[in-house]
C-alpha cells in the first residue's frame, strides 16, 4: 500500500521544471546557448498543462470515489 497517494499533476510540474534546470545548467556550462526568454513558454506551457493533467486526475478520483460500492452511493 502507497505511503501517500499518486499525484500526476506535480509529476508533470517536476519533469518540466527538471527539464528547464538542464537546460540552464546546459548553459551555465557552456555546451549551448539558451535565451533567458527561452525557457518562459517551458515553465509556463509546464505548468499549464501540469494544472490540467491535476484537473482530469481529481475529476476521475472524485468520479471513482463516488460510485464505489463501499461509500453507499453518498457524496463525502
């Protein structure tokens, strides 16, 4: 049994605010050069799309949790 339960939307917050990290640390080091205004569209597009995934990912775990047998058909 899980400690804590699933959360897809910060999962996706992570992942986009992982990928703009080595992007920057890709430039700190030279490897590439990437404009400061580059990364905004990756951090907000991430984040939007985060809110979304957290959006779909509540509606279907309110949806099952409410047509589960063991709830008695009730709201909580």
């Amino acid at each position: 049994m899980p400690r804590h339960e699933f959360q897809p939307g910060r999962l996706v917050a992570g992942a986009f605010l992982l990928a703009a990290g080595v992007v920057y640390a890709g430039d700190a080091d030279g490897r590439w050069q990437a404009p400061w205004f580059g990364l905004i569209p990756l951090v907000v597009g991430g984040l939007c799309l985060a809110g979304a995934v957290a959006t779909v990912a509540g509606a279907a775990r309110r949806r099952r949790r409410a047509s589960s047998p063991g709830n008695g058909g009730g709201y909580r």
